[in-house]
C-alpha cells in the first residue's frame, strides 16, 4: 500500500513540474542535453553514435511534421497523404543532419536565455550565442503547445527565419521544376548530409 502511495506521489509530482514547465526550461533542457553530447569526450570517439544521440535529443523538442507543412507552404495541401508523409520524413532528416552537423562544431559558446513571450498556444524563446572571441549572434525559438507540450515549429537565426528560408526555396523549385524536382533534390542532399 505504501508503495503504491509513493508512486502515485511521484507521478503526481512529475506531472506538476511537467504542466508547469515553461518553453524556456523545455529549449534549455533540450539545448543542455544537446551541448552535453557534443562534449562527451567518448561520444566524440564514435561519431555515428554521437549523430544518432544528438537526431534522439533535437527531435525531442523539434516538431519536424509541422515544420515540414509550414516549409512547404501552400503546396502542402495539394499533396497526397503519402506526398506529405515521404516530405516531412525527407524535411525531418535534412534538419536533423544540417543541425547535428553545425552543433558538432560547438566549442564552448556560451549559450544566454534573453526572454520569452507567451500568447496562449504560442511562444518565442529569444536567446543569442557568445562565442570565445566575444561574438554574438542571436538564436530564437518558435514553439506552440501540442498536448500539454512545448514543441518548436521554427528556428530564426539573426533574424531569419528557417522555416521562411526553406519556404521561398522550396517554392521556387515547385514553380520552376515541380515538386518532384524537390523531392529528388532533397533526397540528394541527405545523402550528402549523411556521413558525420
């Protein structure tokens, strides 16, 4: 009987600390998780190992699904059930082997929360990187609420947003050469992308 009181407790507790969670605590826990991989000095000795830590860790925060539709902009709803599924798993593995491969360059930056907005369902974690020679540059999150969970839909980089950035080149491809084209060039890029 008393365990089953314990453990009713320690769900309760974990469910508290886990609605109470702010989208700031959710980029930082997953930032933290991220940084800490890449300096693992046994990690860096496997770097398959280390890029499929580092896939597990991004995609705990980053909801590429959602990505992958704001990406694709409004060609998303002219494409089949399947179109979208193969779309968002190809956007899925070129974000993730794009991030993995500029964080395995991290080199103790330093890494400031600056604030955060909320408004309901949304929210923006604002942040900026100082790197050892003092430069900066700042990194924003965009996250939205999905079952009680703080999930990111967009990464904006000195003000540029990546979901923006790929929506203009995705688009100019699907006018040009149709959207087969980009599949394809997608495709050729993760395999690029690939080896660590």
């Amino acid at each position: 009987m008393l365990k089953q009181i314990l453990l009713a407790l320690t769900a309760s507790i974990f469910m508290v600390s886990a609605a109470s969670a702010t989208p700031t605590d959710d980029v930082k826990k997953t930032v933290d998780e991220v940084v800490r991989i890449v300096a693992d000095k046994e990690m860096k000795k496997n770097e398959v190992k280390r890029r499929q830590a580092l896939k597990k860790s991004i995609s705990v925060i980053f909801d590429y699904s959602e990505m992958a539709k704001r990406s694709l902009g409004k060609h998303w709803n002219t494409r089949s059930a399947a179109e979208k599924k193969q779309f968002s798993e190809l956007f899925a593995t070129l974000l993730e082997n794009s991030y993995a491969g500029k964080i395995e360059s991290y080199n103790n930056e330093k890494i400031v929360y600056i604030k955060e907005n909320v408004d309901d369902q949304y929210a923006e974690v604002k942040s900026k990187v100082v790197t050892a020679a003092r430069d900066e540059f700042t990194l924003d999150y965009r996250l939205f609420k999905e079952n009680g969970k703080w999930m990111v839909y967009d990464v904006v980089v000195e003000g540029v947003s990546l979901v923006s950035n790929y929506r203009s080149q995705f688009n100019k491809i699907i006018s040009s050469s149709g959207y087969e084209k980009l599949v394809k060039k997608l495709q050729s890029k993760n395999d690029e992308l690939k080896a660590p």
